[in-house]
C-alpha cells in the first residue's frame, strides 16, 4: 500500500517541494528511508517510531520504505517527520486515505509525539502553495509566520495525536494562538540608541544620512575612541520600515536561518555586525551541507556593519565584492549552486593607520602605513561611495540632531529616489549604473563645471566620478533639491577622501 | 702559498683595465663597503688588488675590516672570490650597461676630500656626468613626508635647479622623491645614490624616476650588479650622500630614521648641515628641529643656501594664485590656522555647515591655497 504526502525542505533560503511516498509491504519488518536524506533525516526514522508509539499508533510490523522525491535533491532537517509519520499513519491504517488529498504538512516530531516548528517554515508553506496545496499543516509555533504567505489555509498542530483527531474530524483544528503584537526588527535591531547620543562629527552624519537615504556604501576612518561605532551603529534608527514586500523578503531569509522565534514580520531593516574573525564563508555564506546563509543575507534590505574593517581576513573582504556588485550571492556546491539575496548597505570602520592618530600627528613608517593599506584592497575601496574621515568632536561640539528628524529627511529622500526611478529596475541613486547618469541625474553647466573641477583636482577615475554625482544626487533629494547644485557636488566630492 | 689557496683562472691575466679590475672587485659576492675599502687600503691600484684576489691573498686585507672574524673565515672568503672573480664578464656588462667606474684619486672620482670611509669605486650611470662638475647639495628627509613636507622638497630641488646647483638624494619614496622630481621639473641635474646594484630599481615605484635621473643626471652606486635592498647599506650609502654634497638639507625627519644617519656624517666630513624647522606638532618634523637645537643652520630662506654656495638664486616665484574669496574661504583657511586639518575639524572651528566648508575648501583647493591628502585639508 502507498501513500503519499506533499511537504517541503530548505534549499538555501527557499522551499523545495518533497513528495514523502510511505510504502507497506509484506516482508520482514524493516524501515528504510530513500531519497538523498541527510544526517538529520536519517535520524527521524527514530522519531518518527517513538512519536508514532507515544502517540497510541501502532507502528506497522512490515516492510517500510519512505522515498522523498525528487530521488535527486538533498533533504536536509527535520520538517518532512510530521509528513513521514502521517503517510505511515495512514498506510497503517489509522487514517483513512483521502484525508490528506490537497493538504501538506511540515513539522519536527519530538519522542512524545509533540510537532516542534521547523526553521524557513515562510519560505516551505510558500513552497505548497506554490505548488497547488491549498491547506497546510504546520506546528503551532510556526503558525503566525506562515499565515503570512496569501492564499493557502494553515491548520496549527501541537502534537501527532491531536493531528490525528483533527484529520479523522474528532475534533476541531485548534486556533492560531493570537497573533502577537505588531511587526519589529530583529531583536540586534533594537535598543540600538539615538543619534543625539553622538557628540560632534558633523560631516560623518551627512555621510550617514546619505548612505541610509541613497543605498550607498560608507567608510568611516578616524582615531579610536571618536564615536565611528557608536554612530554606524545608530543607522538602523535612520532608515525607515521595510516595505511589505521587502518584509516578506527579509522574514524569509531569517526564518531559513532560524532567527525568527515569535512569528512576527520583520519590518525593521535589519543590521548585522559580525565580528572580524569571521570566516570567508560566514560573511558571504555556504558552510557543508546545506548551503546557509551567510551575514551578507542576513543584512538583506538592512545593514551589514564591518567594525574595524582592516582586521577582517582579506579573503572574506575581497568575496564580499561580488555581492556588493551584484546584491546577490551565489554559492556553488557540488550538487547544486543557488542564489542568496544581498542586497546591504554596508557600512565600515577603521582606523586611518596602526598607530591611529593620522595625519598630522601620525607616527606610522611608511612601510607600516603601506602594509595596513594594503590589506583593504583598492577594488574594495573603490566600491565605498562615502569615504568620510572622523576627527575627534571639539570640546564645545554638543549633541547631534535627533534620530527622528534625520528619519524623516530620509524617508522624504527615499521617496522622492522612488518616485524619479519608478520606470526603472533600480531602488535607489547608489544603483543607478553609470551610463543612466546622464539621464536621472542630470547637471546644470555650473554644477557640470564644479563636477569636473572635483574629477581633476582630485583625480578621480571615471568609477570615482560617477559616485560622486550619484551620492550628490542624495545629497539633493536629503535637502529637497529638484536639481544638483554646485556646492551640493562639492560636499559630495568631500564626501569620498583618500582614507585610509 | 699553500696548497689549499683557491686560485682563479684569472691569476695570471695580466693586463686588465684598472676599471675592469675595480668593478671586477665590486661584484665580488659577499662584498660590503668596508671589505671593499680594506681591499682597496692594501693594494691601492685596483690592478694589483684583482690580482692579490685572484690568487687568493685576500685574506690578509680583510684582518682589519668587519668581516669574517676567524682566520678560517677569512680564508674561506678569499678562495670564494678567487673563484669568483671573473674581469672578462665583468667587462661585458659594463660595456653592455654603458657604466662607467669612478676611481678613488683618479680625474672623475667626485669625493675630493681623502675621507677614510669614501667609497674606492664608484659605479656611474647616466647622461650627465657634468652634474657632478657643479655645486652640489643633498637634499634628504623622511620617507613618511607630510605634504607640506613634500612640496617644500619640490620647491627646494626646483630652485637649487635654477641656481644652477646639482641635487644629490637617494631615489627613496618621500622627500628625496620631491627633491629629484622639483629638480628634474626645474631642467636641473641630479645625482641618486643608491643602496643597490646601479641596475636595480629600488623601491620599484619609481622606476620611471630612476630613469629621467639616468637621462639628465647620475646614478652612483658602490654595490655590484644585481645587488639586493640589503637593509644594512641604506645608512651606509648616506655617506656617499654627505660626502658628495657641498652642503647637506634636511627638509623633515623623524627623530630616528636614516636622515639622522646622513646628517651625522655630513658633521663628520664638515659639510654645512641645513634643517627645516617646523611645527613642534609635527613628528615629521621632530628631527629637523632636534637638529637646528644642536647647531644645524635653520633654512629659513633658500637664497641664502644658494648664496652660500657662491650661486645667484634666481627667483622664479611661486606662481601667482587668485586671492582668498572672502567669506566662507578665508574663514576656512583661517581656521586651518596654517595646519592640516579634516573637514569636521573645519566645520567645529568654523560653525559653518558641513556642506558650506566642502564648497569652501573646494574653492581653496581649485585656487591652489589647499592640498588635499588622506582625508586632510593641508593649508600651501
């Protein structure tokens, strides 16, 4: 006898559609799973028959073969269990077999027959429904995050038993438990304090306010102990919510990578800080196995903060260039390659020299300069638009603006970007390629003049001088500028300095 | 002689140009200025000293110079020379490259005064040997210049040029780079004296440096072909520097650093010592200001260097600049207060907007009143 149950594993961050077939036969008893399962798969044999067990099922004394289909894609965890056990349940005959027709089912089974939820559930029950399955069953804990995918009737289970009950029509599928209140960041999103916490660094804050306004990327280089940190890690107060799109977007990749514990949509951008001992890997992602995603993902739509960027291994620094172009990562494994989104503001500090101090009272030889430049590699570089050294705030240097008032000024500022690039693939100015300049950002004969005036005099490459008028775009659209004036070009070129 | 002196296949060519033979000895392995000099102390015709080499007598030259300490060391090194030692290739190489070997005492070698430590032969590449027929001045400094540092240097090399004043320095990144470049710039000679083989470009950035050097000017070398940086030659060639120079100019340095090291022989050989003071906040100018405390003349002024050389400055002034716009600009470089400063320096001191400075220090910068370096406005 066969039976057969739709549910879905994690490929990255989104859903592969299984087939979990339950074959009985006679034979002697034995249980085998086919299918390309990992470790964890393999393991749920025995969770499987303990939660059957606990559950008052009796487990059936043949021969069993669970195949997942496709034979060829890797399974990786423990969400197909509840799928597994509910084809043997039925193949066993405790169920009667069309209770399943059009209902998929996701869940990790404890011994006690409880359902635990399962990490990427947003992304699995997206899958089903992709896939024509109109009602899912997924654990209770993961019932809020996936009623937000559209379209598809989610039924919460807490346990085997009760799932039974409710297939059979014993009882009634219980109800979502209440929806928790209202959307939020990521936990490291908040308490992340105000910007009038920082003293001082005024031209470090017009930095911060365009890269949050304008996407584009800023290095902060200044002495220790100045406010660099405290300040890039204010940003996320400056950015404004996440559109619903991009929530479901940025829920997705955290529920995959089993960040996400309450269900609730985040509708904060992201910030990720990872540590400088991170691995090439940990930053961009991909690990054995399952390809997971890596901090790059993680800051997807939100911020990727790299404190002390020349500590980091230059390796993971420079395979940070490629999602930086394309705001995309792809990882290739052997058996299959697949693309992570990365669409992050990156964000980094560090310091001007080994010594710290910069110019004017540097004490670093040449060739110790040299080598502590040398480990930030000029494509690296090239691809900061802001590049803002920070000296230390003056005695009477007193608190900055608000976070509330900058937020508002970006918010306006993005709008007004999303309004001038509705027609276009692009979100903001710091995407804009550079043969669409001309066109979107368009500059007056004075501004004109003082842009090639800041190309010679600092000599700019043709890369440099596009950035320049992309963030002077910003600039304009923070200050509520229709067009590029010629000191809004010149605070732009002294945006991007020769650090460190 | 015994029978375990290594002799060289060469020992009994008589007849090799004393040039040969000189360079012959200069790109004996293992060779440092002080064994060349014992060498050239023992058997003052290089002829005769090729061939004490060649035969393996060498040993007895190297008692008193820091070489091998034991008498089997010794010995061994001269058998290695013997061995090694090889005029005919030597030859070539010199015809090939064009080089020319200055002899100690002979017309050419530009050491006049007999200094115990000058080098016995120089190896000499380049167009412009009359560069060594003028005065000469070595300007030296710190490789870690400041800008101002570095435009100073340009400035000095430029009107050393125009004097008609040779520049001596030694092609090192930094100061000696702006001292050749502003005396190139100026149609002046210039001397380099490197650390390295003459056929070595050392640090490799400037290989288009040493090679405007070659077409107006000298490159002096007392280190063989194909000798490495060595990090122990660069002091030593600062020697060569001083004792070439009329008069030596320190235009910044560290405290500590090879300046020092040229400084104190230039004291050495009694050439006069010139250093430019500078701001007491300026570590690159630390060594300058050390040096004027101990005695060195302040260069406050070039004609008066240049006039102490018996030359006529010739004062092609700094090119005309617009004047400072009034309003945000001449605040912005007062605020500068004449040193470097970043733009959030600027805007504290100013109270003007971020946005306000950046179009003023633009401004400053277009007019040439402000370089800009790192992350730092730097005041002209």
């Amino acid at each position: 006898m066969l039976a057969s149950v739709p549910s879905a594993t994690l490929l990255g961050i989104d859903g592969q559609l299984v087939e979990v077939e339950v074959h009985i036969s006679n034979g002697l008893p034995s249980y085998t799973v086919v299918g390309l399962p990992d470790a964890a798969v393999r393991e749920s044999r025995e969770r499987v028959r303990a939660a059957l067990i606990s559950s008052e099922v009796e487990f059936p004394k043949r021969r069993i073969t669970v195949n997942l289909a496709p034979a060829g894609v890797r399974k990786s965890g423990a969400g197909l269990e509840l799928a597994v056990a509910a084809g043997l349940m039925i193949v066993g005959g405790d169920l009667p077999s069309g209770c399943l027709d059009g209902v998929g089912l996701i869940g990790e089974l404890g011994l006690d027959g409880t359902v635990r939820p399962v990490p990427g559930a947003l992304a699995l029950v997206d899958t089903l429904s992709r896939a024509g399955v109109g009602t899912v069953v997924v654990p209770a804990g993961n019932a809020h995050e996936a009623s937000l995918v559209d379209g598809v009737a989610v039924r919460p289970t807490r346990s085997l038993g009760e799932l039974r009950c409710c297939l059979k029509g014993e009882m009634p599928w219980p109800a979502p438990p209440d929806p928790p209140p209202g959307g939020a960041g990521p936990a490291d999103a908040d308490g992340m304090g105000d910007l009038s916490d920082v003293r001082g660094l005024a031209v470090a804050r017009t930095a911060l306010a365009a890269a949050a306004a304008g996407g584009h990327h800023l290095l902060l280089a200044g002495p220790p102990g100045v406010g660099k940190t405290m300040l890039a890690q204010r940003l996320p107060s400056i950015m404004g919510p996440l559109g619903r799109a991009e929530a479901l977007e940025v829920t997705r990749v955290h529920s995959a990578a089993g960040r996400i514990h309450d269900g609730r949509l985040i509708e904060r951008p992201p910030f990720r800080a990872p540590h400088h001992t991170a691995s090439p890997p940990a930053l961009v992602g991909g690990g054995s196995g399952r390809p997971h995603p890596g901090e790059v993902t993680l800051a997807h739509r939100g911020v990727l903060f790299l404190d002390e960027l020349g500590e980091f291994p230059p390796r993971a620094l420079d395979a940070l260039r490629q999602p930086l172009e394309e705001r995309v990562v792809r990882i290739s494994r052997v058996p299959t390659s697949l693309e992570l989104p990365a669409d992050f503001l990156l964000v980094a500090c560090t310091n001007p020299c080994p010594c710290g101090r910069g110019a004017p009272s540097c004490t670093c030889t040449d060739a110790q300069q040299d080598r502590y430049r040398r480990r930030l590699s000029a494509p690296l570089l090239d691809r900061f638009d802001l590049r803002v050294s920070v000296s230390a705030p003056g005695p009477d240097d007193g608190p900055g603006e608000a976070s509330a008032a900058v937020a508002s000024r970006v918010s306006a500022a993005v709008a007004r970007q999303e309004a001038r690039l509705a027609d276009w693939p692009w979100r903001r100015n710091a995407h804009v390629p550079a043969g669409a300049l001309e066109r979107l950002v368009p500059l007056g004969p004075d501004a004109d003049a003082a842009w090639r005036d800041a190309i010679r005099l600092n000599g700019l490459s043709g890369r440099g001088a596009a950035r320049i008028r992309r963030v002077a775009r910003t600039l304009a659209d923070l200050a509520d500028r229709p067009d590029v004036d010629p000191p809004t070009v010149m605070l732009a070129a002294s945006l991007r300095e020769d650090v460190p | 002689m015994t029978a375990d002196v290594a002799v060289s296949r060469h020992a009994d060519v008589p007849a090799t140009r004393p040039t040969v033979a000189a360079a012959t000895l200069v790109q004996l392995p293992r060779m440092r200025p002080d064994r060349l000099r014992a060498v050239a102390d023992r058997w003052p015709d290089p002829v005769a000293a090729l061939r004490a080499v060649c035969r393996g007598r060498a040993a007895a030259a190297l008692v008193h110079a820091d070489g091998p300490r034991s008498d089997a060391g010794r010995r061994r090194l001269a058998a290695e020379w013997a061995t090694a030692a090889d005029p005919d290739a030597t030859a070539r190489v010199l015809a090939r490259r064009s080089t020319r070997v200055l002899l100690e005492g002979r017309p050419g070698y530009p050491i006049e005064d007999p200094l115990p430590d000058r080098p016995p032969y120089l190896l000499a590449e380049g167009e412009g040997l009359e560069a060594l027929d003028r005065p000469r001045v070595a300007v030296v400094g710190t490789r870690a210049a400041t800008p101002h540092g570095l435009a100073d240097a340009r400035r000095l090399g430029e009107a050393l040029a125009e004097a008609g004043a040779t520049v001596v320095s030694g092609l090192a990144i930094g100061i000696d780079a702006a001292a050749h470049e502003g005396a190139l710039a100026a149609g002046g000679l210039v001397v380099g004296v490197v650390a390295t083989g003459p056929d070595v470009v050392y640090p490799r950035r400037h290989v288009r440096l040493f090679d405007r050097v070659r077409s107006s000017g000298l490159l002096l070398s007392e280190a063989g072909f194909g000798t490495p940086p060595e990090p122990f030659r660069f002091p030593i060639r600062n020697r060569i520097i001083a004792a070439l120079a009329d008069a030596v100019v320190v235009v910044e340095a560290k405290v500590t650093g090879g300046t020092r090291s040229t400084a104190g022989h230039a004291l050495d050989y009694g050439r006069d010592l010139w250093a430019q003071p500078g701001s007491v906040r300026n570590p690159a100018a630390e060594g300058c200001n050390r040096l004027v405390a101990e005695g060195a003349l302040p260069l406050l002024d070039h004609a008066e260097l240049i006039e102490s050389l018996d030359l006529t400055p010739r004062g092609r002034h700094d090119p005309a600049r617009p004047p400072v716009p009034a309003g945000a600009p001449r605040a912005v470089l007062a605020a500068c207060g004449g040193e470097a400063a970043t733009t959030d320096q600027l805007v504290g001191r100013t109270g003007l907007s971020p946005a306000e400075v950046a179009t003023a220090a633009a401004i400053l910068q277009k007019g040439g009143h402000l370089i800009r370096s790192r992350g730092t406005w730097w005041p002209t």
